[in-house]
C-alpha cells in the first residue's frame, strides 16, 4: 500500500485484447474436453465398455480437417505477404473444408447406424457420438469466427502490419483440430 | 455532538447486537443436541465435534470481542490517530492465522479423526454380524444370510412384490435368506456389518445415534460398520433426496441382548420358504 | 473508443433494452435478480410455513397455488420442487447474477479507469442470454408433473430418470436447457471481465493498485471459466442419459415401476464428482466478490486503508487454487475410498488458513478507523461476523469424521445459508447502499435503511445458526414432514423458531425495495463523491454518464485506500489525485 505518492507507472499503449480473450476462450474449451475425457476414463472401468472400431469416414474427416488448418496457415502467409486478396480465397478454401469435415462426420455416423450401433447400444459409441457432436458444434463455431473473420479480410483489414484478428481466428481453429486428434487417440485406443 | 450521541446509540446498539449473536452461537452450541452416542466409534465422532467445538469457539469468541472492542473505541467519533502502514505487521498477521488455523484445523482432522475414520473403515472383523440393507424407493428391504451364512443369488428382474429382494429360487443359497422390511435386528456389542445396495435411485442410510451414515449407490456396494453399546430401538433415516417418498422413507435398528437377538433370528424363516 | 466522438442519442430500445453500457447492463441484472429472488423467497416462504407446522392446513394459499397444495396442504412432490428451484434459482439466477454480473459490470470498468467492458457487444448478449435463461427456469413449473425435484445438486439416477419422481420428466430436461443457457452466459461474462481487468486499466492502475472488489471479480471470472465447464460437461451427459437412454451415470440392474431398467455400467459418483468440481469453486465464485465489497465498503466507511491489502490479494488467491482440489468433501458418504476421502478432508480444512487471513483483515480494517455507521457500513460489518460463524461451522463439515454425522443434514444447511446467502446478500445490500449514488445520482434513504438493517441482519444470522442446531439434533435436509421420525420431536420446535425468525427478513426486504426503487427518481440529489471515498469512480459524475468520464480519463498515482494518510486536506487522498510536486517521489 502506498503511502508516498509516486509518478504514474508508465503504461504502454493498450495491448491487444483478443490474446487474453482467446486463451479465456481456449482454456474453457480445453477444460469442457478434459471434463469429457475424464468421464472416459473412469466409464472406460466399468464391465460393459467395449471399444467398437471407428467409422472409416471419421479418417478421411481427419484428413480434411488437417487440410483445412494447412488452407488456413496459407491465408496467414498471405496477409504476411501483404497478398491481400488471397487472404479471403483462402479463408474460403479453409471453411469450404469445415463444411466438408462436418458433412463426413454426419456421413460416419450414418455409418455406424447403418451397422446398428446407436447412442443406446454402448458407452463407447455414446461418446463417440456425444464427443463428435460437442467437437462439431466448436467447429460450426470456427465456421462462424472464419466468416467474420473473411469478411474482414475483403474489407482489406489485414495486412503485413497487422492481421491480429486472423492470427487469433487461426488459432482457434488449429486448436480445434488439436482436440479432435485427441479425441480420435482417446476414441480410438481405449 | 448530537451526531456523535446519536452515533454512540447505535455503536452500542451494534456492539449488543454483536455481543447477542456471540452468546447465542456459543450458548447454542454449548447445548447437548445430539441424541446420545450408541455406537463404539460414535464416542469417538462425538470426541472430534466436541473438539472442534472447543478450539474454535475461543477463536470466535476472541475475534468477537476485538471486533465489538474496534466498535466502541472507533465507532464514537473520539480521536484517532492516523493509521500508518506496516507491511511487517500485516505480514506476521497472515502467518499467524494461518498456522494457527492449519495447526487447529489439521489437529482435527488428522490427529483426532483419522483414528475414528480408521475404525469406520476398518476391515470387516471375522464375528461380525453381516447384513444386507437395500435402499429402494421408499423403504428398506433387509436381508439376512440364513442358517447356512451364505447370501443367495439376488437379480433384479425378480424383483416384485411377493419377492422384493429379488431372491433366485434357482439359487439353493437364496431358499434361507431372512427378509425383513424397515426393521434390522442387531446383537448388543458385537460388531455389525452392512452391505448397502441401492435398487432405484440414490439413498443414504442413516442412524443418528449411532453416528451412522453411508450413501446408497445403484450399482455399488457399500458398506457400514458399528458396533451397537446400548440396547433399545433406534431410526432409520434416508438422508439423499430420492423422490416424492423420501420423508417417509424410515425404519428402525433393534439393538437387542444377544440372546434375544439368536431368538428372534432362530424366529425368522426364509423368505422363499414361505 | 474515442472520448471525443459524438454518440447520437441512442433510442429507446438501444439505451434501456438492448444497452451495450457496462452501466445498464449492470443495473439491467440487478433487476432482474430482484424479479428471480421474489419468486425463489416466495418458495421458502411456503417451504418454512409447511416445515414449522407440517400438519396446518393453510386454504388460502391452496387457491393461490392450486398446483402446489391439496388440502391446504403442500404435497410432498411439490415441496421437493420447491426446495430444487429455490436453490436452483438463488445461486445462480439471483446471488451469481446480481453479485458477480450485476455489481461485476457497474463496478470494474469505473473502478479500473475503463469507458466500457472489453467487448460491449459480448456484454449485451450475455445478459440477453440470461433472460430466456431465467424464462424457462420459471417455465419449468408448468411442466406437466412439475418443476425439477431433485435438489439443486440434481443427482442422477433420480434426476436421469423421469418416472423416478414427479418433476424428473419435462421440468428437469427444460432446468438442464435453463442452466445451459446460464453456463454460457456466466462464461461469456467472465471472459469479459478477465480481458477488461487485463487490458483496458487506466494509466497507473497497476494489479496491485486495484480496489478489492475488482481483484475478487477478477478472481471469480477465472474460477467460473475453469470450472463451469465440468458442470457443461455433466449437463450433456445427463441430457443424454435421460433422453438418449445412454448409460453414463445408470448402472445395470435399476428397478423402477417393477421393471428392469435397460441401462448398464454406468455410476452416479461420475457426476458427483463432475458436479462438484464446478460446485465447489461456484461457491467461491460467490462468496469472494462479497468479501472484495465488504474490503471495498469498510475502507470508504471507516475512513483508513485496508489492513494487509497485498495478503489478503495473496489469500484471494490461495483460496481460489485450493477451492479447485477440494471438491470431494461434498462427497464423503458417497462410498468413495477412504483415503481419498481424507485427502480431500485434509486440503479443505486448509482453506481455513488464507479464509482466516481474509476474516482478519477485515476486522484490522477497523482498527484506528473512523468508522461511520452509515447503512452501506452496517451491513458490510454484519458480513465480518457471518463469515466467522459460517467459516467456523465449515470446519466441522470439512473434517471428514465429523462429516459422517452432519452430512446432508440441516448443519449443512445453516452452514450454506450463512455463506452463500447471508453474506452474500448483505454484501449485495452493503454495495446497493454504497453504490446507489453512483447508478442513479442519488441516495437511499437512510432511516430506511437502518430499519432493513436491524430487521435482517439479527433474524437471518439467528434463524441460519439454529439450523446449525437442528443439525446437530440429526434432522436430514429436503425432508418434507420433519413430524415422521421420532427422534426429531424434541427439536421440531427449532423448525418454529427459524421460520419466524425468518418471516421477518423476508418482509422485511419490501421495505429495502420500497428505498431502492422511491429513492430512484425522489432520493436527495448527490455529487460526484458522497462518501469522500478514493476510488476511481468518485472521480466522475452521479450518476456516472456513458463513456464514464470526459475527455480526459483518470490516471491512477496511488493505491485505492490512501485515507487518512499523509496529513491529506479531507482526510482522504483519491487515488486520481496527481502528488503535489514537492511531496512527489519518483520509484
């Protein structure tokens, strides 16, 4: 506590708000996955746990979803290289690829109904299903920042100067990513 | 002035306030509410309330008279000399509360409790009387091992109301199993052994007086374990929510004289031989 | 946001509904936490009646809640109900919104030297997403067998499966889309006020000049965005174990209506504990911002700077860390190991250490003040002593061997009031009064003030200890007719003496209305600075008018409690008053 009175502490010019934001946003996220996997691992013990093979479609959705962060890495180059207008062809590629991982995840369910295994039939298949929805509604929400975020970006927002808004909207979306090879380890080896 | 005397009116109101409320927490919890003590270990959780009670009640006790003594010396308006910071004050005041709370505190729990907790927990001593409670909504099923001191097959599919343990008849360790219900039937001094099982929802079994209390899970075994010191009848509580029945949900424990108690087994037929 | 820029005038709709002012939307919480706590008092009030004289017959209240009673008699399935959203609703649609969201949003911004929220935008949402929130809690009685009526705490099976009780059909599944709703906006908030307190802090505000009240908002937001997630979590899988007929929380072998249920292998201690991760720290998440405006209160009203600032920061936050591993003592009955269980009993009564540091520093607060008995002060001291009573009664549950007794009984009930209600609400009252001239430019009336005193704060602390009382008797919570057991007989008039005592409080809170709401458009007109206080807020105009300040934003040269030091003119040096330069030092 003071009790001399000192010169105001300089303070440098307001820093970026979206860093604090986006590990708010981050650390939420991870800890909604860390809930569920615990979950998991303590369900995993009960007797009636058998672990049913994935879909084939939830590999080539993986594939696409990796493809999506690599599209979404070009725009990021692009906005470095000042290439402006590819910015936005790229973001588009990028959620072009979102739509497509989502549509296959829907595919690879049908897959497993078609094969008769429902949310009811086992706790593997329940959070096979519960966790590729949670992950999906956080990619429709990716969906959602890429299209701000390509908005922006036709509006000549970003630029080798700055393109903090697209470094964060990248960020998430790899994380996302990030969280589905984890669920795919967990879904697919315990 | 009238300030300041209207001012010292409420100090005073404020400081008898505080003063009531101290006397009526501590005279409060200086009265005996608990039912008293039928169990061996529930001495010894008797022993760590009462504690507890000891070592904080000064505590509070202190921290109250300070606090009405600031409200009477800096609550009328008298002269005060201006605060001056001291780091090294407030720094020897955060150790002392707490190490002093941690020492008070851990005393509590590892020192007076954790002996107490080992005998709730203990293994399972070789003459102890064994029963099962099953938890449903909204009574007890209560199930001795019969003659042969073996538990029978129970499935749940069996269960219905002219078997409501669910005993298999397949089972020739199901024909002697003893089924009550809402009463569980005790010797006096030896220790006793209670397998919970829960049917439906989530219950807890619990007998205040002998400081009992232990959750009933579906889907997992729990257990209790009390030796009875004094004889005489004593409730059954159901203590977690379980539905619309759950304030009726009681039974009793009958601690009875051993004799009494081989009587009354000697009594029972099993269930299935009905 | 430029201070210079001119803002049309917004319309209606944009200044009072749709307000992205952290103001508006502040005051638009605190309403409606005052509409949600008339609904959930009203419930304890009809709970406290049937619960002293279990057998009375009470007609009128028949024909105004015909749902509730037969006879003139309240059904045991609606009690539950009852019991469910009355805490339900409390914790987080009125201590939660009021308290963190509500004072959260007035104060950080014109505490930190802010114009606005980091994301006003954000702001807006979050308080209109607790609106349909709120709807369909209240909703939820009208389902066809009634509100949700599992307890708060909504533990599975009996809340997963909708023939286990009235109340687990429809009125559960619309709770869990209610609290959904809640958790989302909760986190939206949080993560507003992390960045705020982060980022948009004036020139000289470093974190350790920062008032209290904005460190334990601070505080909370983490704890609340750490937390609620295994709530979430819990939420879906109990969603889907009632209507996707998955088995996370069911094992094999449930028999309900004399038949086998499908379900297989799954445990309800998984969402003990899932719950009980967020349950816990939610605690804290309450229970600290009150603390921060006891802090906030006592130093403006007694006239001298916060005794240990800096150790009760520290005590803050060694609370918040330890609120996060402590979560089984919730649990201790439940059938989890033994050594586990002590563990956990161990780490809780830890706890005690920094609580006791914070509980000291409130009291050396008061040493060598001036104090001043305003309204605002009188609450904030009757905080100090349900803090000491609460947190001691807490130590008796936190040890696990003494747990085994007191477990879901009414000592744990007293215990929770005490903390999360009592404290809480006197903490909201104590910021109402402090604040109030700063929200509308005007003062409540005193007189009134001190009668809300003097009829809530003995007869809530009173009614709260007995049930301590009726605890330690063995009387078991969510009990609907105490006259069923014998061994309760003796001490069912304690359950008389506590709703009477209750009675009053409860009506009494019209009187506090009636001065909130007449002292808003008729209270004496205020300035800038009524209470001399030194924080940042005073600086600007009562009430404080949108972007905050002028054009010129205060900067902070000192820390927020400089009272009374340095021989200052008033008695009082505010924190944006530049040094003179002759007493100017330089660190």
């Amino acid at each position: 506590m003071t009790a001399v009175a000192v010169a105001p502490a300089e303070r440098p010019a307001p820093r970026e708000q979206y860093p604090i934001a986006l590990a708010a946003v981050l650390v939420t996220v991870a800890m909604l996955f860390t809930a569920f996997t615990s979950a998991l691992v303590i369900r995993r013990t009960g007797a009636d746990w058998v672990r049913i093979p994935l879909p084939p479609m939830v590999w080539a959705n993986t594939v696409v979803l990796i493809l999506s962060s690599l599209a979404l890495e070009r725009a990021r180059a692009a906005a470095k290289g000042d290439a402006t207008s590819r910015i936005a062809d790229w973001l588009g590629v990028t959620a072009a690829l979102g739509v497509l991982f989502l549509v296959g995840q829907l595919v690879a369910w049908r897959q497993l109904v078609g094969q008769g295994i429902l949310l009811r039939t086992g706790p593997h298949p329940a959070f096979f299903y519960m966790l590729s929805a949670v992950h999906g509604a956080h990619v429709l929400g990716g969906l959602g920042a890429l299209g701000w975020t390509g908005r922006r970006a036709r509006a000549g927002a970003y630029g080798a100067a700055q393109h903090d808004g697209l470094t964060h909207t990248a960020v998430y979306w790899h994380f996302v990513g990030v969280v589905w090879l984890w669920l795919l380890a967990v879904l697919s080896t315990l | 002035m009238k300030r300041e005397r209207r001012q010292t009116g409420e100090v005073v109101a404020l400081i008898l306030l505080f003063l009531a409320i101290t006397v009526f927490t501590v005279g409060g919890f200086a009265r005996q509410w608990m039912p008293p003590v039928a169990s061996a270990h529930g001495v010894g959780v008797d022993g760590v309330i009462w504690y507890l009670l000891k070592a904080t009640g000064p505590v509070l006790v202190t921290g109250a008279v300070i606090f009405m003594y600031f409200l009477w010396r800096y609550g009328r308006g008298r002269p005060t000399p201006a605060p001056t910071p001291n780091p090294r004050a407030e720094l020897w005041w955060s150790i002392v509360p707490v190490v002093g709370m941690m020492a008070l505190t851990e005393v509590g729990v590892v020192v007076k409790g954790m002996p107490v907790w080992e005998q709730i927990y203990a293994p399972i001593p070789a003459d102890a009387v064994t029963v099962e409670v099953t938890g449903q909504q909204f009574e007890w099923i209560v199930r001795y091992p019969g003659p042969d001191g073996k538990f029978g097959r129970v499935k749940p599919e069996l269960v219905d109301k002219t078997n409501p343990a669910g005993l298999d008849r397949d089972d020739p360790a199901a024909l002697d199993d003893i089924v009550v219900r809402n009463q569980v039937h005790v010797p006096l001094g030896r220790p006793v052994y209670i397998r919970l099982r829960g049917r439906d929802v989530l219950h807890s079994f619990s007998v205040a007086s002998f400081r009992v209390k232990q959750d009933v899970v579906p889907g997992v075994l729990n257990r209790v374990l009390f030796v009875a010191t004094a004889p005489g009848r004593y409730e059954i509580a159901c203590t977690q929510v379980c539905g619309m029945g759950h304030y009726k949900m009681h039974g009793a424990v009958y601690v009875d004289q051993p004799q009494d108690y081989q009587d009354w087994l000697q009594h029972q037929t099993g269930w299935l031989q009905q | 946001m430029s201070a210079t820029a001119e803002h049309a005038q917004p319309g209606f709709w944009r200044h009072y509904v749709f307000s992205t002012d952290h103001k508006m939307i502040g005051k638009q919480y605190i309403l409606t936490a005052v509409v949600m706590a008339l609904f959930a008092t009203t419930w304890s009030v009809l709970l406290r009646l049937h619960l002293a004289w279990p057998q009375a017959q009470w007609p009128l209240l028949g024909k105004l809640f015909p749902g509730l009673f037969q006879d003139g008699v309240l059904l045991p399935e609606r009690y539950l109900s009852l019991v469910t959203m009355h805490g339900t609703v409390m914790i987080f649609f009125v201590i939660s919104i009021s308290l963190v969201s509500g004072f959260g949003n007035f104060v950080i911004p014109l505490q930190i030297g802010a114009r606005d929220m980091a994301y006003p935008f954000l702001n807006m949402l979050s308080y209109w997403t607790i609106v349909p929130a709120c709807l369909i809690m209240l909703a939820s009685f009208f389902a066809p067998e009634g509100a949700a009526g599992s307890g708060w705490t909504a533990y599975p099976p009996l809340s997963a499966l909708p023939d286990a009780a009235p109340g687990s059909g429809l009125g559960q599944t619309l709770w869990l889309f209610a609290m959904a709703l809640f958790i989302a906006s909760f986190t939206m908030g949080g993560l507003n006020f992390v960045t705020t307190i982060l980022n948009l802090r004036t020139r000289g505000m470093s974190m350790f000049r920062m008032p209290l009240t904005v460190w334990t908002m601070f505080i909370a937001s983490i704890l609340g965005i750490l937390a609620f997630p295994a709530l979430t979590a819990a939420a879906i899988m109990l969603l889907l174990d009632r209507l996707g007929s998955t088995s996370f929380f069911l094992p094999s072998g449930l028999v309900m209506g004399g038949t086998v249920l499908p379900h297989q292998g799954g445990t309800p201690l998984l969402f003990q504990h899932l719950f009980w991760f967020l349950g816990h720290p939610e605690v804290y998440v309450l229970v600290l911002p009150a603390i921060g405006i006891a802090f906030d209160v006592v130093a403006a009203h007694g006239r001298r700077p916060v005794f240990g600032y800096r150790t009760s920061v520290w005590a803050l936050v060694v609370v918040a860390v330890l609120s996060m591993i402590v979560w089984g003592h919730h649990m201790f009955v439940s059938g989890m190991s033994p050594y586990v269980g002590e563990y956990f009993s161990i780490a809780t009564v830890s706890i005690t250490g920094p609580f006791a540091v914070l509980a000291l520093n409130l009291v050396a607060s008061l040493w060598r003040a001036e104090i001043r008995l305003t309204s605002a002060m009188m609450f904030a001291l009757a905080i100090v002593a349900a803090v000491g009573i609460g947190g001691v009664g807490g130590i008796f549950l936190a040890t696990a061997t003494s747990d085994q007794y007191l477990h879901n009984s009414y000592f744990v009930v007293g215990h929770f009031h005490l903390m999360i209600a009592v404290v809480t609400f006197f903490a909201i009252f104590a910021g109402i009064y402090h604040w109030f001239p700063k929200m509308f430019g005007r003062r409540m009336n005193e007189t009134l003030g001190k009668a809300h005193f003097w009829l809530t704060v003995p007869t809530t602390i009173a009614g709260f200890v007995t049930m301590h009382f009726l605890g330690m008797a063995g009387e078991q919570r969510h009990l609907y007719d105490p006259s069923a057991y014998k061994f309760l007989e003796p001490v069912q008039w304690l359950n008389v003496l506590i709703s009477i005592l209750l009675f009053i409080p409860g009506a009494a809170q019209f009187l506090f209305l009636w001065n909130f709401f007449h002292s808003m458009v008729a209270g004496e007109r205020v300035g800038p600075n009524p209470w001399q206080a030194t924080t940042l807020e005073w600086t600007t105009e009562s009430p404080a008018p949108h972007l905050n300040w002028g054009a010129e934003l205060p900067v902070a040269y000192r820390g927020p409690y400089d009272y009374r030091l340095n021989g200052a003119p008033d008695g009082y040096e505010p924190q944006a008053a530049a040094p003179s330069a002759a007493a100017l030092v330089t660190s």
